[in-house]
C-alpha cells in the first residue's frame, strides 16, 4: 500500500483517533480477544471503548457470514452502551422501505416470524437471520431505535445505468450527490473490480478511466452515501434530546480507511467519526496499517461449514416485474452465477411452478435439497429459455 493511501487514511479518521499504545504490534498481529491500534500497538478495552463513546458516529464492520464478526458487534455493542445508553443503531441489512418494520419490532408489536417477514428479510439480504437477531434483540431489549440505512438495489442500478442526475429527484429515496472518491479510494478500489472479473469480456489491462469502472465506483459512492445520510440524520435530528451515539452495522469494505461511509459523513459535516474492525486471526499482517481502522479485534476466522445456512440460497436479488421475478444482481461465486442467470434476466418459472409473487421464487429454493438440480425458465431480452441450477451437495 503506497504511502498516500495511509496518510489520506489517517487524515479521514481526524477527531476520532484513539491514543495508541507504546507496545509493539505482536508477531501475530491481533491476537485472540485484544484490541489493536494499527501501525501502533496493543490498547486496553476500556481506552478502545472509552474513546469511541465520544464519537458523534461508531462504525462496527463485519463480513456478513462471520458468525464471530457478530458476536463481536454484539460485545462492542453492549460496551459502548454501558458508556452512552442513549443510543441509535444503523443496519446496512435493510432498506428504507422496512423502517415501519423496524419500528415495530423495537415496540414490541412483532414476534421474530413476523418482524422477519415484515422486513422482507429474505428477500432484502437473504442470509441467516439467526446470525443477526442477537443485535435485534439487543436493540429492542434495550428500546434502542434500529434504523433501516441502504437503498434499493433497483435505485443503484439505476444510477449506475443513467447517472445520478439521469434519475428524477422524486425516485432517488431522498440522496444527495455523493462526495468525489479520493485519489486513494480509486487506487484501492480498481485491483477490487479486477478481482470481481468485472471486465466485461474486454481484453487488455483496466485504467482507472475505463467507463465501467467508474460506474462501478460510483455505485460504491451510493450506497455509502446512503448509508451515511441516514446517520447523519440521526445526529440532527435526534440533537435536542442529548446527542445520542449513533453505531452503524455494515460491511467491513465501508469501514475500511474511512475511504467509504467515513469519507461521505465527513462531507455531510460529521467530523467525530469512529471505525472499529474485527480482524481475523491468521489474516495477513501486511493488511494492518494504520489508518486501516481506528482500532481492530482479534477475532477467529469463518468456518464455512459452521454456518452452513437454514437453507439453500440461489444468489439473487430481484424484484416483481414484466411478468415474473427480474434479477436485479447476481451475487458472486453464487448457484446463480454458475448456472449463467444475469442481471436484467427474468424468471417465469422454476420447477414448473410460475413466478408471481415474491414469495414463490424463495419458497421453491427453499425445497429445493441440496445436490440437486432446479430447472428455472426465463426470458432473456426477447427469448425464452430453460437454465439449470445445480445446487452443491451438502459437505461431511
């Protein structure tokens, strides 16, 4: 990593930095439990915590499978709590659509199933839900509000496709432009959108002019401006009754650096900003540089096979249109992708059964067993044809 990326790190994370300690960093980077200061040293939990709880805005990152990345949160969570009960907690997991949702579970109105369902839980994010209802019932155990922080996938796509401004103002769920990326951000982001295989069939190597590229930077603008505005909002809003601690639960790729949600609630203002990772044992030590994150948890790494899902998942998000389920993005490395569905595809049927309603596309994949094989008839641009999905089998 070039010597700019780690000043322009440092610089985004001003008025948020934790007091390292003198102690060298160990062998072993971040060990098991024990807080990090990267580029300094080991730091007591309570200084950690201590110096967060005076932030206008905490980042808690995870990688979404991680089931120790959760009850990592959950620790970081209840500790900054004990610090600053008067709270507010953000959620990457749902869009703004759901917030009466969230509402209502927070009263006490829904049970988990329906609050679940409510929330359109498997259709919006789609992983185990049994890996995120701890922080739900933290929150409402607590009366915490929960806020619904992303957008649409239709509205990025959107964007993505006609521009920010090529969007009418009505259907933009209330953003504003995102601030310009940093120099750093773009050099961090193009080797990401090589390793995606976001190439397009080109060939030759991808500049960081390439028109799709840019588009791909753009729509990780969005969604971190998103993100960030509803934090935003909620240190404004919520100002007359005390400043409130307003945490954000979301993907590690917006914390890190402070190139992504950070760098947007910098631009909106909200200087006293807080990015706390946890950090796999045996990661790599040449990723723990300062400015990666204010401070890093040492944590145990995922193990696929225990958190094998309730169910089998395609690897799709969609939405009702044009007479069946439209695809709206196809996850990598999913059943989806293998089976060649695309973006823009649109299900008619799978196993015979025809898609009408939201509803019929999760319930099929959910039956569906494991080692077998789906056949899903769809309508690309003007053609109809038949594509097989293969599920894996289960692993021993």
């Amino acid at each position: 990593m070039s010597l700019a990326v780690i000043l322009l790190s440092l610089a985004t994370h001003a008025g948020a930095v934790i007091t390292p300690a003198k102690k060298p960093v160990p062998d072993n980077c971040v060990p098991l439990g024990q807080w990090i200061v990267p580029g300094s040293g080991q730091a007591a939990q309570h200084d950690v915590i201590a110096r967060a709880a005076k932030s206008s805005v905490v980042l808690l990152g995870e990688t979404h499978v991680n089931a120790d990345h959760h009850r990592w949160q959950l620790q970081t969570l209840t500790a900054l709590h004990a610090q600053r009960p008067d709270m507010v907690i953000g959620f990457e997991m749902f869009p703004r659509r759901v917030q009466p949702a969230l509402d209502k579970w927070i009263a006490g109105e829904l049970s988990e199933k329906e609050f679940l369902r409510a929330a359109d839980w498997d259709h919006v994010w789609n992983t185990d839900a049994n890996l995120y209802l701890p922080l739900f019932h933290f929150a409402r155990m607590n009366r915490i509000p929960m806020l619904a922080l992303n957008i649409e996938t239709k509205l990025r796509r959107q964007i993505a496709e006609k521009g920010f401004y090529g969007v009418p103002e009505e259907e933009r769920e209330g953003l504003t432009h995102p601030a310009e990326p940093s120099q750093a951000y773009i050099d961090y982001l193009l080797p990401v959108y090589e390793q995606h295989d976001r190439k397009d069939k080109k060939t030759g190597e991808i500049t960081q002019d390439d028109p799709d590229f840019r588009r791909f930077i753009g729509g990780q603008q969005l969604w971190d401006r998103a993100m960030a505005q509803i934090l935003h909002q909620a240190t404004v809003q919520t100002e007359a009754a005390g400043k409130p601690l307003v945490v954000g639960v979301m993907g590690s790729g917006h914390v890190l650096h402070g190139f992504g949600v950070t760098h947007q609630l910098h631009d909106l203002g909200i200087k006293q900003v807080t990015g706390l990772l946890p950090w796999d044992s045996g990661r790599s030590c040449k990723h723990l540089v300062a400015g990666v994150a204010d401070a890093v948890f040492g944590v145990l790494p995922h193990v696929a096979e225990l958190q094998r899902p309730q169910f089998q998942r395609l690897g799709i998000r969609y939405e009702m249109g044009r007479g069946g389920a439209v695809i709206l993005q196809v996850e990598k490395n999913s059943v989806a992708e293998a089976a060649q569905l695309m973006d823009s595809d649109v299900i008619l049927e799978m196993a015979g059964i025809a898609i009408k309603v939201t509803e019929d596309v999760i319930n099929v994949v959910k039956r569906q067993a494991p080692g077998t094989w789906l056949p899903i008839k769809i309508k690309r641009d003007d053609l109809e044809m038949q594509i097989v999905a293969k599920f894996p089998p289960l692993k021993h």
